[in-house]
C-alpha cells in the first residue's frame, strides 16, 4: 500500500503509476479537514519500486507529479504532495 497526505485543497485525484508495468491505480482520498487530505491506494508487488504520483484539479489538468522510488526508501511508503 502507498499512503501520504496532500495539503493542497485544489487537488481532488490522485493516480499512482507504476514505471515497470505503466499500470495506474487511482488513489481513494480521505478528507480530514480543510486542506488536508489522506490517500491510498494499493499496489501489487510485481508492479516493482518506482512510482509517478500524479495529482489532477476538478477539471482534470495535473497539478503536481511526484517520482517515488521506493528502493531508496528504507522506511516508509507515505509520501506528503503539498504543491
């Protein structure tokens, strides 16, 4: 599973796409309060390590996109967007 939060009240999607098999998962999104926002989505292991999270705007034009990769990541797999 990749998790994270976004602080940016304009994002409302949020798709993770994988670079091994170019397969894009549509995040849920979890409203907390105002601006902030929690995601996941859950992802299959031969999907390999290294992600695009990709944020779009109610009309559908991306915001923001984020390059994960999760071999260099010893920890966690949450990832904050706060553009």
């Amino acid at each position: 599973m990749l998790h994270g939060i976004t602080l940016n009240p304009d994002i409302k999607r949020v798709v993770v796409k994988d670079y091994k098999r170019g397969i894009e998962r549509q995040a849920q999104i979890i409203n907390i309060r105002d601006k902030f926002n929690l995601y996941f989505v859950f992802i299959d292991s031969n999907q390999g390590q290294k992600f695009d999270i990709i944020t779009y705007n109610n009309s559908g034009q991306k915001i923001y996109i984020k390059t994960i990769n999760e071999e260099l990541t010893s920890t966690s797999n949450s990832v904050e967007l706060v553009e």
